[in-house]
C-alpha cells in the first residue's frame, strides 16, 4: 500500500497539531505506524487520500453503527443546515431528541444535551454531587469517561494505550475524592463503601467495558452495583457513550434490565456529529440549572444538525432493527477469529457484547483492568500492521473495542477473515 501523500500531510499536521491528530489514540503511536487520512467513507468502508480503500471495524470510535455517509443522515443534515446551523435558542428537534431518548431508555425521565461524552459525564458527576450533597465518586480502573479531571484516574482508552492512565496537569485535589474499584469485583467496591459510604455521591461505570479493550459484565456485577448503591444513597450513574443504541437500541441497561440512577450518552445519538447527553430521574435531573442549584450549560448543546442526524440514525436504527443482523455478523466474525487464532496456537482471550468486540492476546481470561495488561501489545501492533496492509482498519490499540456497522456485509467480513488468517502467520 502507498501512503505518500498520508506520510507529507502528517508532517505537516505535526507542525500545527499536537502529534499531528487531535484525540491522541488517532496518532497509531502504540501500533508504530504514521496513520492514514481519511478523506471519506461509505457503508462499511473509509478511503485514504492515496487511494487506499480499508473495511472500517472503528466507525469513528462508534458513533457510525449505520455505516458511513448513511443517504438518510447526509439528507437529514443536508435539509436542515440550509435553515441555519445553530441559534442558541429552543427548537424542536431538541424536544424530539429528548422524547426519543426518553421512549428508549427505561431509566431516562429526563435529559439534557450536551457536545461530547466527557462532557456528559463532567456533568452527570457534577449534578450527583449536587444532588446528594456528597463529594467522593467510585470509578473502575481501565475505564475511560472522557478526559475530566476528576475521572483521569486509571483511565483506559488512549490514557492506558499511551501509558498515561493518571495524566498530568490534574492536581491531587481534583482527584483526592475519586476512589478506584476493579471492574467486575464487587469486594473491592464493598471495601470502597464501607470506608467512605456516607461520603460517596456516585459510582460511574462502563455498563460494558470498552475502553481497556471490550470487557462484558460478569453475571450480578451490574445487579450489584444497583442494589450496593440503592442502600447507600449513591447515585449508579451509566456510562452508555458507547453502549447505548450500540448493544440494544435501549443500550447495555435494556439488555441487562438494571435501571441506572443516571445515564450519559454520545456517539451514535450524533450519527458522527459532536454530541453527548445525560439523563435519569427527574428528581435528579430537577436539581439542574435554571431550575435547580446545579449550573451547567453549553453554546451548541442541542445544535439542530447534530440532533438532525442523531434522530435520523436513531429513527433509522428503530425502523430497520439491525440489531438481529448485527449480532449474527459479530458472532460469526469472532467466532471465526478464535478459531484461526486456536489453529495457529496463538495465545488470545476473545471477547464481544453484540456488535462490539475485542482480540486480546494474552492466554488469561481478561475480566479488569489487570488482566487486560497482559495481553501481548507488541504482538498486536504486529497484527494491527498485517490487517492494515491487507485494508482492514482495526482500532489502532490492544485497549479499544472494534465495532461492527449495519453495512458490514458478509463478504466484508470473508475478507476479514482471509486478511487474518494471512496476517496471524506473520505475527
Ligand atoms: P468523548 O468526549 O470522546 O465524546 O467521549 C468520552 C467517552 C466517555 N465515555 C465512554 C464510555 C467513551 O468510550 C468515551 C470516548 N471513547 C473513546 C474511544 N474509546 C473516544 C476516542 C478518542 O478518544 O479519540
């Protein structure tokens, strides 16, 4: 494959972006390669500028569950922008979005919107703070909730893939009240709330881990969580910016029946425009500003094209039901996977929650934080190479998930397939 033309724009961008890419894990630093650019995409498939067309397992990190440049989504925000991009006033589409969230979820009374996934969280914790008056917040290490203060603590995603999971620039106190749990190990948050429980304001948790590669809830963790927090007066706050509308159009709290207190959202709620949301009970959600004490507020939260093609992928995603569809083609493809992988005694820990899985390479069962570390990365990088060069974009970390899309047909994913048999003999 040649990427000239990707390798002269990088330069150039690493002279007025930091790193060349603005989110860090789009720099390919811990797959050792210069990343390509993109210049446009299509249903299951992205294009570089020198040519190079790839199967897209990342969908921009998740929000692109249809497939990219979906015609119902590019007329939806095409219509709506020659009206005006933005008035920082009401309009309908947030009422619709609102309502439509709501109808979804079966925790969400109420919602408000917001321009990204950190900042949903930010404001989730903010408002549980608020709401109960109390300062501390659990968090699971290897799980990514944006890049908030607060939150940067044993943070996966792009922290973990760049060895900075406790960044820099956050000052003890800003995170002296947050307290690290193991995902999937209710002792360690029992130990958590019998030392602090009358101080703790939230527990925020990735229904599905997806940001130290893909992690499924064990049977009870998320049961427990609920009642642990019911007990305590905690606030269970979901994380649903990747799962929601990804594992179930009523995300990972339909598919596992537990209704969090609060719930944040983003990704495919956008339909690939920037756009988060939080939601919960209506006497949690009363407590925000102009109503209630607690101030939050953004210039283009609820911007009518980003809820243009938000409602247009959402309402796509009701009428067309892909999920059925989506679980038999991940299915088929990790299933496929482990076995080339057990053919080559290559050791490897496969994982999926419906359309959104992950290879690890390690022999050890991964279930946290810990155990995902073991996972070989230098072995993946090589096969995150081999896959690349055979036009299948992976996500550029052993600590992410791949998502697969409605347009990913199944001779998308024989080609897969063919790509990793060829490169699993190389690595
Ligand atoms: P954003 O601020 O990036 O929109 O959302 C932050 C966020 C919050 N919660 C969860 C569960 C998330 O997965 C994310 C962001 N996900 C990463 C991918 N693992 C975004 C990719 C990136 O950082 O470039």
């Amino acid at each position: 494959m040649n990427h000239a033309t990707s390798k002269k724009l990088f330069d150039r961008a690493r002279k007025v972006i930091p790193g060349g890419v603005n989110s860090p894990v789009r720099a390919f630093r811990s797959v050792h390669l210069d990343p390509p650019f993109i210049i446009r995409g299509r249903g299951s498939r992205i294009y570089d500028v020198d040519g190079n067309e790839y199967i897209d397992y990342v969908g921009s990190w998740g929000p692109m569950i249809l497939g990219h440049a979906h015609p119902a989504v590019v007329y939806a925000v095409r219509e709506r922008v020659a009206r005006g991009a933005s008035f920082g006033a009401p309009t309908v589409l947030e009422i619709e979005m609102a309502e439509e969230l709501c109808t979804a979820l079966p925790s969400l009374e109420m919602v408000r919107m917001v321009n990204s996934g950190t900042e949903a969280t930010m404001s989730a914790i903010r408002l549980a703070r608020g709401y109960t008056n109390r300062k501390k917040i659990i968090k699971f290490a290897g799980c990514y909730h944006g890049h908030v203060d607060a939150l940067l603590i044993e943070a996966g995603s792009g922290a973990t893939t760049l060895g900075v999971p406790d960044s820099a620039g956050v000052p003890p106190e800003f995170t002296s009240n947050t307290l690290s749990a193991v995902y999937n190990d209710l002792a360690s948050v029992d130990e958590l709330i019998s030392a602090c429980g009358q101080e703790i304001a939230a527990v925020i948790v990735e229904p599905v881990a997806g940001n130290m590669g893909t992690i499924p809830p064990r049977p009870g963790f998320l049961a427990g969580l609920r009642e642990r927090c019911s007990q305590a007066g905690i606030v269970l706050i979901f994380d649903e910016v990747m799962t929601g509308f990804r594992v179930a159009y009523g995300g990972a709290q339909l598919l596992y029946e537990i209704k969090p207190d609060l719930t944040c959202l983003g990704k495919i709620i956008g339909g690939g425009l920037p756009v988060g949301a939080f939601g919960g009970r209506r006497e949690i959600m009363e407590h925000l500003a102009p109503l209630g004490p607690v101030y939050q507020a953004g210039t283009l939260s609820g911007n009518p094209l980003a809820m243009a093609a938000g409602l247009e992928t959402l309402r796509t995603l009701k009428k067309e039901n892909p999920y059925p569809q989506l679980e038999i083609n991940a299915a088929y493809l990790a299933d496929n996977i482990n076995t080339l992988l057990d053919e080559h005694d290559i050791p490897h820990c496969c994982t999926r929650v419906g359309s959104m899985l992950c290879t690890f390479f390690t022999e050890t069962a991964v279930q946290n934080y810990e155990t995902a570390k073991t996972s070989d990365c230098e072995r993946f990088a090589r096969f995150f190479s081999s896959m690349l060069k055979r036009g299948i974009y992976l996500a550029p970390s052993q600590f992410e998930a791949g998502f697969i899309s409605a347009a990913h047909s199944r001779e998308d994913l024989d080609l897969t397939l063919n790509a990793v048999k060829e490169s699993l003999s190389e690595i």
